[in-house]
C-alpha cells in the first residue's frame, strides 16, 4: 500500500509515517524555499559588488588622498596670506 498522505497531517498522529516518505516531502517543500533564498542571497551579492565597483570603493577613495593632502598643503602656502587675513577679520568680528 503506497502512502498519499503524512499521517500526522491527516490528524493520525498515532500512525506512524514511513522516513522515506516523509524525508522526499520535505525535500520537496523545501526545494522551492531553496532556490528563492539563493536568489534573494545571489541578488544582494551582486548588489553589494555593484557598490564596491562604484563611489563606494576604498580604495577609490583612498587611492588618491596623499595627493589631495599635498594639494590643500600646497594651496594653503600659496594663499597662507589671504586666509590669515580672512581668519583674523573674522576673529575681530567675533570678539568686537
């Protein structure tokens, strides 16, 4: 006699179900619930290597800062007196 049903789910919780069975429904059910997790998961994986490729990249952003520090160095001596001027006309300003 084949088994249709799970038992339990029948409301036969006395009978007892064959493992096989039960084991190849579950395999069943759960198949579907697999391969959308897998997609869900594969989805954000190429979302977050999409961001990492784009302005959210370390080493984008890191790559060129020694270059940026020396430029902002190199301007602040080369306009060191007109931004003295314009910190010390706001300080008067402040404590006047």
């Amino acid at each position: 006699m084949k088994m249709l049903y799970c038992p339990y789910c029948r409301g036969l919780p006395t009978v007892k179900s064959c493992n096989n069975y039960c084991l190849n429904v579950m395999k069943g059910c759960t198949l579907s619930l697999r391969e959308w997790i897998l997609c869900v998961l594969t989805d954000a994986m190429l979302l977050v290597a999409e961001r990492l490729e784009g302005p959210f990249n370390i080493e984008s952003v890191m790559d060129p800062i020694d270059v940026k520090i020396s430029e902002a160095i190199m301007n602040m001596q080369e306009n060191s007196m007109q931004v003295s001027a314009k910190v010390l006309c706001k300080s008067l300003l402040i404590h006047s």
